[in-house]
C-alpha cells in the first residue's frame, strides 16, 4: 500500500512539474540576446568592464551597466528605453532570465516594463554612430557603448 501511494506521489508531482514547465515555456515568449564580443562599455569617461552588450538576431540591443544596475534597451535609430532593473532579476514572477556563456536567455509573459524618453524626466541625449552609442542614465551619468 505505502508503495502504491509512493509511486502516486510521484507521478503527480511529475505531472505538476509537466504542466508548469510547459506554461512558462509554451505561453511564453523567448529573447535569445547573444553577447556581443568585443564591446566596451564606458561609465562617466570611465572603464567599466563589468558591463554587457547583448544583441537579438532583429538587431534590438540590450544593455546592462554595472556601475548602476541599470537596464536599456535599444531598437534602432530613435528607439530608446529605460528598463525596469526588476526586469531582469530571478525572482520576477513575469519574467525568467538565465545567463550561460555568451549567451543571455529571457522568458517572458508580457511586454519589457520600459520607459520611453518622453515619460522620464531625464533626457536621453542620445547619440547614435555605426558602432557606438552614447547617452545619459537616469541619474544623468554620461554612458557610451562602443562594438
């Protein structure tokens, strides 16, 4: 008998397992944003190495700077957004994100909680060349990207 119950036991939480796996990942949408080699990231004219450059194959960038924690995301000429730091921490509920090297995998159940330019008080002061970007963070320090 306590055999029986056993192997129902776990036969339930393996069904249980099943079903959650698959509403993350069948409802979900998926970011795959590969890091981009060879990309520096100055914070204030300093070095900050810490910091990433991630790219999805559509050409949208996200970046990461250390030095605040902050988030942005970048999807062409005119296109800039601060993203929630939330966004991107395990214990999102909405979002699960996972690092493996060169790599940075995003599963999401609704859109990146961004802000565009015009809702923040901060302005951008956006500069946008072939292989570089430069703008303000949200406490105005000076941010360039360069790949």
């Amino acid at each position: 008998m306590k055999r029986m119950f056993l192997r129902s036991l776990v036969a339930l939480c393996c069904a249980l397992a099943g079903v959650i796996a698959y509403e993350f990942t069948a409802s979900a949408r998926v970011d795959f944003w590969k890091t981009v080699d060879g990309a520096r990231v100055t914070f204030d004219g300093r070095e900050s190495p810490n910091s990433h450059l991630y790219r999805r194959n559509d050409g949208v960038m996200l970046f990461n700077t250390a030095d605040d924690g902050s988030w942005y995301l970048e999807g062409g000429p005119g296109e800039f957004s601060y993203c929630d730091s939330y966004l991107f921490h395990e214990e999102s509920l909405h979002f699960i994100s996972m690092h493996l090297p060169g790599y940075f995998y995003v599963w999401h159940r609704s859109a990146y909680p961004c802000l565009m330019p015009g809702k923040v008080d901060a302005k951008p002061g956006l500069i946008r060349q072939e292989h570089s970007i430069e703008f303000n963070s949200l406490a105005n320090n000076r941010i360039r990207i360069s790949w």
